[in-house]
C-alpha cells in the first residue's frame, strides 16, 4: 500500500477509535506509519488534505444499487452507523465541509442516475437532469449533515422526519414540471 494511502487508513481507523481529529497529530501518524515528519509532508499540505483523500477514496457501500430517494436516505444512514465514531469525529471539526461535499457528490451523482431512468427524462436536455440532481443532492445533503451533526439519538425514522417533502414521486414531479414550462415558453 501507498504511504499516502497508509496514512488516511491510519488515519480513519484513529479516528474510529473515538480519537478527536484535533487529538491526532502528523507526529502520531507517522509513528503509526513508521514513516518520517518530512514524508509526510511531501504527499500533503496538513492533516485535513489527509481527510480530503480519505473521502476521495471513500465509497457507500451499495450506493450504485439504490433506486429512489428512501433508498438513497437509508443507505447513507447505514454508512453513517457502519462508521460512526469517524464521521461523528469529521462532524465536529473543520473537516465537516469535506464530508458535505462527499455527501452531497454521493446524492448527486445517484440522483441523477435515478432521474435518468425514467421515461419522461429523455424529454428534457441534459442539463436540466442535473440542475434536478443538483437541486435534490444538496437538499438532501444538507439535511443529512445537518441531522447527523446536530441529533445525539440517530434512527433511520428521525432523519427521515427532517425531510419535508414526501420523496416518492419528487423527481418525476420536478421532471414533468419542467416539461410543463418548456410547452408555456414554446407557445
């Protein structure tokens, strides 16, 4: 393995043991690493671009297999409880953004896979697709983080009641809405 890629394992898995990502120190890591300061520093600026490639090479487990927006919630609950003391530890640091962003690119890139599967999508261009995503992906993400940096008691049931909206048919909706708006303009 890589020593960058060795340092964001050791990295994750102090931080899982309830380690504070203010309590880690490039000193600890490298120890842990048994790899030099200097090496370190070679391959990134500070501990957080450490975080950066960990959500880089992050993925949620079955993420490609989710077919609607409850899927999409649950799935993403059960990262967050299969990782929790590290992203719990995320949340409460500057690396916060860093996971909202890996959030949000996780909703967006599978709610427009989700968006492109229905039929009426082929109606509308592309870039209306992912103006849709767009829209959602950081609705949802937004919640998600906010939900998860905010509830001590986390379910499935209470992230679910933060969602205002019933998601089920959310995107067909704001798909026909579209196309809706295009045959007013066209006339």
């Amino acid at each position: 393995m890589k020593t960058e890629y060795r340092l964001a394992f050791v990295l994750k898995q102090l931080m899982s043991e309830n380690k504070s990502l203010d309590d880690i120190s490039v000193t600890l890591l490298t120890k842990k690493c048994h790899v030099n300061r200097q090496t370190f520093y070679y391959h990134f600026h500070d501990i957080y671009d450490l975080l950066t490639l960990v959500f880089l090479n992050e993925e949620i487990p079955h993420i490609k297999e989710v077919n609607n927006i409850d899927e999409l919630v649950e799935t993403i609950f059960a990262y967050y409880k299969n990782n929790a003391n590290f992203l719990d530890g995320v949340l409460q640091s500057a690396g916060k953004e860093l996971l909202s962003e890996f959030l949000f690119n996780n909703c967006f890139h599978t709610i427009l896979r989700i968006v492109n599967t229905y039929p009426e999508s082929k109606k509308i261009i592309p870039s209306d697709r992912k103006a849709i995503a767009r829209f959602y992906a950081s609705g949802y993400s937004n919640c998600i983080t906010f939900y998860l940096s905010n509830i001590k008691r986390k379910t499935i049931d209470g992230l679910k009641a933060q969602f205002l909206a019933n998601s089920k048919n959310l995107l067909q909706n704001s798909i026909e809405n579209i196309i809706n708006a295009r045959k007013i303009n066209a006339k």
